[in-house]
C-alpha cells in the first residue's frame, strides 16, 4: 500500500467532515447490501431515521471544481441518485492520474458508513483493471482502517507478487497492535513460506508494535528465529524506542545472549536517531580510550548527518598514537557527505597532528567526486610521487569527457613537465 494514499486518506476526513456536517445528527438505517450495486433500494435515495425523518441524500457528495473547463467534473446532484459501485465507478471514470484531496475526499463521502464486508465487495469489483488502481488504492486504505485480517486476506487473494511484503506491511502492523501471534501467522503463511522479499517489511512492522505492547514477550520470539528474521525483527523493536536509555537497557539485555548480530541493529538504529547520547553512553562504557565496533558504526553513521560534528568527535576518542590514522579514516569516510571544500577546512583545523597524507588523499581521490577542486587544490599535495599520480589522472579523466580540455591543461599546467 502505497503510504501517500493512507496521507491523503487522513487529509480527505477533514473535507468529508465539512461535507457531511448537515447530517451529522441523523441515524441512518442499516443499508441493504444488494443496493451496493444493483441499487434495488439505493443507498442514496429517499430513506428514513429511526424517529421517522426524511434523509433525501445520504451521502451527499462534494463538487469538484475543474477550472481547466471552468466546470464541474462531477455533478453530485445525479450521482447520489444512482447505487454506490455506479457512483465509484463515475469518480474512478472522472479522476485525473493523480487523485485530488477533494476526489479522495468525495470517495469517502460514499463509502464512509459501509462496514468491512461492503467495503471488501466494493474492493473486489474493482480489483483487477490496472485503471482502477487509484480507486483499489483508496477503498483498500478504508478496509485497512476497519479490519486490518481482513484487508490482509484481500492482499493474499489478490496479490502474489513481490509487493505483497510493502502492501501488506501497515497492516500487519496494525493487527500486531491486538494480536501479534496471528500477525506472525499471516506472515509465515503467506510471505515467508513463500520467500517473498523484503521479508523485513513485513517482520519489522510486526515487532515494531509487538514490543511496544510486550518488549520481553517479543524479544523471546525473536530469540527462536533464524539470524536474518532476527535481525530483520530486531530493526522494528528499535523503532518502538523513545529513549536513549530503552536502547541501553536493550543492549544489556541482549548481551547476555553472546550472539553479536543481535545487538547490530539496535546500534545502527540508536547511532541513527541519538547519536550524541549513543557517543556518551560509549564514553562512559569504554573507559580504557579503546576503539570499538560500536565507535565505527556511529562514526558512520553520524557522518551521513553531521559530518563535522562525528569527525570531532572519533578524533577526540581515539588514543594519540592513533590519532593519524583516525583523521585518514575520518576523511574517507565523510567526503562523499560534506562538500571537498568543507573537508580540506576541517583537516586545516587540526594543529596538533601532521595532516598532510590527508591532504594529498583528499586530493587525489576527488578527480572522480569534484575534478574542479582537484585542479584547484594541485599546489596542497606534498607527496611529490602523489602529485604526478593526480596530475595524471586529472588528464586521463579531463581525457574522456573534454579532449580539448585536457589537452589545455596539459599544455598550459604548470605541471607539464609531468608529460614530457
């Protein structure tokens, strides 16, 4: 399921509210469900409330303004007389490629008091056409909202492919919520047994709700799966994490077990989502000033962030007679994230270490990231032997894309002497 229509799905209640506030006081009596298509008894005809008043237009629909015709696409005078597949079937026939709020909104008009079994007829009749994606699209987030088992039934019926794990994730997340165990079952049945990847869509969806309820409980499932499950379930219980110290505590707990892959995915996620408070609880663990897996993966991961702040911060960890090889390690691992510039700022920062064999790396290996700043930055390269190396490759590179180009700066370098 497509996650933009459970967004715009939220967005159209508030526009069915306002459209539907004239009967907000008015009780409705039980719809025939044979009216649904063949509108025997049309659900939006004349009908009457329990106290015997009149309901001329039960469902009265919302007019969307097309100003490219400067007309109404729809005319909801005529479509609320007509049973309600007709009535879907008019706003599937009128909408654009993409669903407007008010068109989403006005499907909700429609269907908004059917239950799951009416919505689900609805759903069936038009699954199926590759043009009534948007229409399946909309009904079935409507299921999901009343009967997520159900809604997953539908998916296995109708879906064999390789997008049952993504539909069929909200879903199982919901049902996780009530009932965890039928959601795994639905899940072995119909995803894993079928090897349908990515099995961690639908595994981390279930875990994610199922910890939020019973961590411990969840935690003792996940301990009897294979390693990949394992993991795989251990990235949604890291999602249901507020805290820093629900991570901390996890990992504790988790240690006890001696199997390393289970605490990589709650690492990965706490270096993600706190990794300053992650960088002080490592403080605080390792006080001996070793460098760890943990230090490495939340430089990593801080670095897609805040590259200055990691960079900072592993130098400042790193014992001194590692400090060279940490500013190198820090380099690699940032460049692709910050500008070159702001790299070549920071490694000048630094005064209390020689920082020259970062700067000729740097250098060297931006002719395939910013070849502009390689040429720019010629003068800055110390190594002698790296300095014909980067020479050479900027004219090898310069070469495939603008002969002409290479060949200016060839002739015109003051580094010419290179290629004699």
């Amino acid at each position: 399921m497509n996650i933009k229509w459970i967004i715009i799905w939220g967005l159209s209640l508030v526009a069915a509210f306002l459209g539907g506030q004239y009967f907000g006081n008015l009780t409705a009596t039980p719809i025939d469900s044979q009216s649904l298509f063949f509108g025997e008894t049309s659900i939006a005809s004349s009908q009457k409330t329990e106290n015997g008043d009149e309901i001329k237009e039960i469902f009265p629909l919302l007019q969307v303004d097309n100003t490219a015709q400067g007309q109404s696409s729809l005319i909801a005078v005529e479509n609320n007389k007509l049973p309600i597949q007709k009535q879907l079937q008019n706003l599937q026939n009128n909408s654009d490629a993409q669903w407007s709020l008010s068109q989403t909104a006005e499907v909700y008009s429609v269907v908004k008091d059917l239950n799951s079994e009416e919505i689900l007829r609805l759903l069936s009749s038009f699954t199926g056409n590759e043009e009534n994606k948007g229409m399946v699209d909309l009904l079935y987030s409507r299921l999901l909202e009343l009967d997520p088992i159900l809604s997953l039934n539908y998916l296995a019926d109708t879906d064999e492919t390789k997008n049952l794990p993504y539909r069929a994730a909200e879903a199982l997340k919901q049902l996780a919520n009530t009932d965890p165990n039928l959601a795994l079952a639905w899940y072995q049945e119909n995803i894993a047994n079928k090897n349908l990847d990515p099995r961690n869509i639908g595994l981390g969806r279930i875990f994610e709700s199922y910890a939020a309820n019973d961590l411990y409980g969840a935690s003792d499932i996940i301990l009897s799966l294979s390693q990949r499950d394992a993991a795989s379930s251990l990235y949604g219980v890291s999602r249901s994490f507020t805290s820093s110290q629900e991570y901390a505590d996890y990992l504790s707990y988790l240690e006890d077990f001696n199997k390393p892959y289970l605490l990589q995915p709650i690492l990965r996620t706490w270096a993600r989502s706190h990794p300053q408070e992650m960088a002080d609880h490592l403080a605080l663990k390792y006080t001996g000033g070793e460098i760890t897996k943990e230090h490495k993966m939340l430089l990593t991961s801080w670095s897609f962030q805040e590259p200055i702040k990691a960079a900072n911060w592993y130098i400042s960890v790193v014992p001194s007679s590692e400090k060279l090889k940490a500013i190198n390690t820090v380099a690699n691992k940032f460049q692709g994230n910050d500008s070159q510039d702001k790299t070549l700022s920071w490694l000048d920062q630094i005064k209390d270490v020689d920082t020259s064999t970062a700067i000729d790396s740097l250098i060297k290996k931006s002719i395939y990231r910013n070849i502009d700043f390689s040429i720019a930055n010629l003068d800055r390269i110390s190594n002698p032997r790296i300095l014909q190396n980067t020479v050479k490759g900027i004219h090898r590179s310069l070469n495939k894309d603008d002969p002409a180009r290479a060949e200016a700066f060839k002739l015109n370098s003051k580094y010419a002497e290179f290629f004699r």
